[in-house]
C-alpha cells in the first residue's frame, strides 16, 4: 500500500463545513438572491398592498361600487386629518365644494364620479375584477402553455411539426386583433373576457417550455432514467418538469401584467365590461371623459393600474436575475 499520499482529518470539525460551504437547494438559492433585489422586493410589498385594500376596501366605505348618490355629483378628494394640512381637502378650483353644499361630515377618500358613486369603493372592486380576471386567464395559459409546450419539446419528430405550425398559424394573427373580434362577437362580460385572453396567451408559455425542454431532454438524468424504465409521464413530471420551473415563474409573472393591460384596453375601447360594473380599465374609460374638468376621477384608478403594472414587472425582472445561473454572485 502507498502511504505517501495520507488524508488528515481538519483540526475544527466546523472548518469543512466553512470551506465546503452549506448544501443549498437551487430553489433556496434562487430565493436568497431574489431576497437582495430591492426593486422585486418594493413591487412585492406594492402588490401585497393593493391585494389587501382591495379585499378590505370595499367593506370599509360602507357604500357598494353601483350606488348612485345624487347629491354628491363630482366631489373631489377628501380625507380627514389630511385636509387639515391642506391637501385632500375637497378643494377644487380654488373653492371647497363640500362646504358650498353643505357637507361638514362627508368624506370620500378619492372623490365621486358624475353619477354620485365613491370612486374608492369603484377602484377597489375594479382591482379585485381585474385581479380575477388576469389571474384565471393566465392560470389556464400556464396550463395549456406548460401541457403544449412539453408534449411538443419532449416527444419531438412529426408530433412536434404538426403543433408548432399550429402554433405560427396561430401567431401569425395579431394577438389584440383575434381578442378584439372574440370580444366584437360574443356578449361582454367577465367569462368572455377570460376566454378571449385564453385564445393565444398561452403561445409564449409553450414557446418557452418547449426551448427548456429539447435542451434538457437528451441530458444524462433523462437518459438515464428512460434507460432505467422509466415512462414518458415520470420522465416528464419528475425529471422536466422541475428543472423548468424557473423559467415558468418568471413567464408567470411578465403574463400577469399584459392580462391587466388588455383587460384595461377592452374595456377602454368600449369592448370590456359594461357600467355599473367596475374593472380599472372601465374607470380609466369613463374617467377619461371628464379629465379636463374633474381630473381626479381619472387619477385613481390609473395610479393604480401603473402601480400594479410597475411592480409586477419589477418582480418578474427579480425572479429572471434570481433563477439565472449567470447572475449569481451580483
């Protein structure tokens, strides 16, 4: 036996742990360098917020989004304590309208629109449709995206020609024309909406997970548990699936925002849901026909729509630095 090459033992049990380094999950990993984002960070505390005043806004006013007030037409802004520094205190135009009709002890916190209804019960419900909408649609895209793109990616051949030129003839319509013509066609409304956002959001989440798929699917773990027995489904669910789950949150995440955004387009153009009903893109189009006299029925709902945009951008541009492997260590 050579003994001339002879393994000593470390003098600190501790000092192979401190120059190996703690074993660390990519997952873990992924989400400690996403927690040193600080711009993913604020959009997550801006969206976190805006979920919850639009669950508890609503409850609070003490109003519902559909009540009409006559008497309260076009009031701007008012909340207490702040009015007593001169802002927010119903003032418009250099005269406080609330006291000319002679309400002391009526406060509405972004002001009424031209029917008399509190705009801060209208964009709260507005947030939860628009909500409800974006997630259910870009829930079923996940879906339909993941289960297209990996049959595609993974089984290849004639399989994979036949849906990919599916999937160009498809594409090869612009996105906001085929949703326009769905809207044109059927009656408006929330499942309509959902369903017109379904026709094609789904053709970026197959296009990515067919890409991760025909890179990893001739890799060493694939081959070897095909050559171990495993099935197409196992192969797919346990061996594909998981290391692909990065690029699909991310992809989650940019598709929230463009499912808000063309939600709030329908319903601007005149294509969305119809009044009394509430949705930010609904506000923002009847806002905009009085924003040169009350601005501030506009005002609301567009800071929030900008906000939710900007912040699920910001931490769908954290999720895609946190789960490249090329930005570690930045």
């Amino acid at each position: 036996m050579n003994d001339k090459f002879v393994i000593s033992d470390l003098r600190h049990p501790d000092e192979q742990e401190m120059l190996l380094g703690t074993p660390q999950s990519f997952m873990s990993d992924a989400f400690s360098r996403f927690k040193k984002n600080k711009g993913a960070l604020v959009g997550l505390w801006v969206i976190g917020i805006i979920i919850v005043l639009a669950i508890v806004g609503p409850m609070i006013s003490g109003t519902t989004f559909d009540h009409v007030e006559k008497a309260h037409l076009n009031l701007p802004p008012r909340i207490p304590f702040l009015e007593k520094l001169g802002i927010f205190n119903g003032s418009l135009g250099g005269y406080n309208i609330y006291q000319e009709k002679g309400l002391s002890d009526v406060f509405y916190w972004f002001g009424t629109d031209k029917l008399g209804r509190d705009l801060w019960t209208r964009v709260w419900k507005g947030t939860q449709i628009s909500f409800l909408i974006a997630f259910v649609a870009v829930g079923i895209d996940v879906f339909v995206g993941i289960t297209y793109g990996l049959i595609s990616g993974y089984f290849g051949g004639k399989v994979d020609a036949v849906m990919q030129r599916f999937v160009e003839i498809l594409s090869g319509i612009p996105n906001l024309v085929v949703v326009t013509l769905f809207m044109i066609i059927f009656e408006p409304g929330i499942l309509t909406i959902i369903l017109a956002l379904m026709l094609t959001g789904w053709i970026g989440m197959s296009r990515v997970v067919r890409s991760q798929v025909l890179k990893l699917k001739d890799q060493e773990f694939v081959l070897a548990a095909r050559t171990l027995g495993g099935s197409h489904a196992d192969i797919i669910k346990k061996e594909l699936l998981p290391n692909i789950m990065g690029q699909i949150i991310v992809m989650t995440m940019f598709s929230i925002p463009n499912a808000i955004f063309y939600e709030s387009f329908l319903a601007f153009v005149g294509l969305g849901l119809r009044p009394p009903f509430a949705s930010l893109g609904v506000l923002i189009s009847t806002g905009y026909l009085s924003m040169l006299t009350h601005p501030f029925i506009i005002a609301s709902p567009v800071i929030v729509l900008s906000l939710l945009m900007l912040s699920f951008n910001l931490i769908a541009d954290g999720l895609r630095d946190a789960f490249d492997p090329k930005m570690k260590g930045f």
